[in-house]
C-alpha cells in the first residue's frame, strides 16, 4: 500500500544553497525557522506527533519571529485538517500526485509570523489579487518566447564549470545580482555563485547580449529520499535582469525563457518525478505573470518571508522594512488538482 511505502520518508540536505530541507527545522536567515518534514502525514496520530514536533522545535528556538515548514500529508487528513494546525496556518499547497503515481498527496506550506511581523491586511490583500490576476490571461506559445529572444539578439546558455570564461562571468554576475538585489538575505559573491556551482545538479542559465550577462537563473537542486527512492526538487531561485532590460516586455520576457529552459532541461533529467518551484516577490507582479506565462501555477503566499530588496521597488509596504512576501509558484505536470486563482485567496481568507 502506497501509504506504507511513504511513510517512513527521508529528506537529505543538499550540498549547498537555500532550499534547506532539514529535520527537524532549525533556524534560517531572515529570523525563520525553516525545513521540509521527513514523513509523509497519513493519519491523525502523524499529525498529531508532527505538531508536537513542531512545538518542540519553536521551543528550543524562542527568538525566531517566523515559521516557515513544508510537510507532505494524504489529502483526505489535510481537508480535515482546515487552513489552521495549532498556531501554524496552510499558506500554500502543491498537489503531488505525480511524485506519488497518482496517490492523494499534498506537499503544504506551513507558517507562523509573531505579531510584529504580521503583514497589513489590506495591503497583503489588494497584492495577493493583483498577482492572483496575473494568472487569468492565456499563456504564450513557448517557441514564440525563444523567437523573440532570439530577435533581439540575445544568447541563453547554460554556465558549468568547464566554461572557458567561467570566473569573469562569476564576477560579471555578482555584480548583477548586486545591482538588481541590493538588499538580500546574504551577499552573493562569484564565491559563493561557484560554490552552488559545485553541485552538479543546480543549473545556472544566463542570458548574454552583445557577450554581456544581462539576466541570469540558478535552479537550485536538493533532494528527497522517500522509501529509497530519489525525488530531485529545484527551486528556480535568483533571478536577476540588468536594469537595462528590467521592467520592460524584454527584461520580462528574458526571465520567462530562462524559467522555460529550466523546466525543459529539469525534464530531461528528472522525467515527471520532480517538483519545481519558484518564489516569487510579491510585490512585482510582472514577475507572478512571467512564471504563469512560463507554466507554473500560482500555489499561495508566503507572508512576510524573507529580507530582500531590489533596485527601483514600487513603493508597496507591507509593515516591515525590507521584510517581503514570496508566492510560491509551481510546475504541476498533468495535475487535475492544481488550485485556481480563486482557491488561493480563499486559502488566505481573501474575497475572490
């Protein structure tokens, strides 16, 4: 029975990066505490001992002002359970019946802000419909994506470590990740651009114009190991466009080819059995709409998250400084069970 199969499963650390799926969860950047369950929940006493492991792990760890946790759980006990777990609330579900050959599972997001790091509700609000919104528009044909690209002369390609050119292109995109993200949760060096490097499964695209970086992805690799059996999840993580392009139909039309290669390149690699996911500022729709026009669908929000802060940022506070939203969105292949626009601000108690 698939249930037994699962139930015993293991998350083993990636080698470098920000995924982060430990167990039990320890602290993070940005005051969290962080990491992605080693069982799959299937019945109300794994629940139960889930959470009792959860409070332990706050405990020991008083200082953190927020919980963020993933956890796989068979659907059925997840709609018993409702959006609220003794204190951590659902703010995001991937469906992920294709990692499980068609079982009834979810991976959920689990979170917790202290008081003082609570969004305003009326900003978070009108944000979440703004980006919900992105989503209600058709996607684009993606060989009409790459066509384009091409007709303005630009390159996409992937960097490895047998690039002739590899460590002036590692310092040309520290340089941009610095200039697009001023403020971020820790400072991005070609140091430690070629440590994810070491790990041959993260796969870093860029885009050149002219023999110019102008815009760059990292698909940070980690993975799970469920019954013995290896499941790859890469986050599409770090992007970065040059102001030169950034916040026109090109600098997000970059963006949405680099995502497509990704998941192109993840497929051939990884088949079905894999969960790709980004991230994304909530406070830039455009970008929301660049992963949609790419193939990942909106899953929910993550309040509060993380510090980051990028160049020309439209002034929308959410009541903490440099402190801001991430939506979680994610490829579903074949899923019948993908959430709607709809499910997603009623998951966070937002009129559709």
């Amino acid at each position: 029975m698939w249930l037994d199969m699962v139930l015993n499963a293991h998350v083993t650390e990636g080698r470098k990066g920000s995924i982060g799926p430990s167990w039990p969860p320890a602290p993070s950047t940005s005051d969290r505490l962080k990491g992605i369950n080693s069982h799959v929940l299937c019945s109300k006493a794994d629940i139960t001992a889930f959470i009792d492991q959860m409070h332990v792990a706050q405990s020991r760890h008083p200082g953190v002002t927020r919980v963020s946790v993933r956890t796989f759980i068979d659907r059925s006990e997840r709609t018993k359970m409702g959006p609220q777990w003794d204190g951590l609330k659902v703010e995001g579900i991937i469906p992920s019946d294709h990692i499980f050959k068609g079982a009834p599972v979810d991976m959920v997001y689990l979170g917790r802000n202290t008081p003082d790091r609570l969004p305003i509700k009326t900003v978070f609000n009108k944000m979440l419909k703004t980006n919900c919104a992105q989503t209600k528009h058709d996607r684009p044909d993606p060989a009409s994506v790459f066509s384009k690209l091409e007709s303005h002369g630009y390159v996409l390609e992937r960097l490895s470590r047998s690039t002739s050119t590899l460590q002036t292109d590692l310092e040309a995109l520290a340089l941009l990740y610095k200039e697009a993200l001023p403020v971020y949760m820790f400072e991005i060096t070609s140091i430690t651009l070629m440590d994810l490097l070491q790990n041959d499964r993260n796969i870093f695209l860029v885009v050149r114009n002219n023999q110019h970086i102008v815009s760059s992805l990292i698909a940070e690799h980690a993975s799970l190991e469920i019954d013995g059996r290896t499941v790859s999840l890469f986050e599409l993580s770090d992007f970065a466009t040059s102001e030169q392009v950034f916040g026109n139909h090109q600098g997000y039309g970059l963006m949405t080819a680099l995502q497509l290669r990704a998941i192109r390149m993840i497929r051939e690699i990884c088949d079905d059995e894999v969960f790709v996911y980004a991230e994304d500022r909530g406070q830039l729709p455009a970008v929301v709409r660049s992963s949609y026009n790419a193939g990942l669908t909106l899953v929910g929000a993550l309040p509060i998250h993380v510090m980051i802060g990028g160049k020309g940022d439209p002034t929308l506070h959410e009541g903490i400084q440099g402190m801001e939203t991430l939506l979680p969105v994610a490829w579903l292949p074949g899923s019948v069970n993908a959430p709607a626009s709809r499910d997603v601000l009623a998951l966070h108690d937002v009129t559709p």
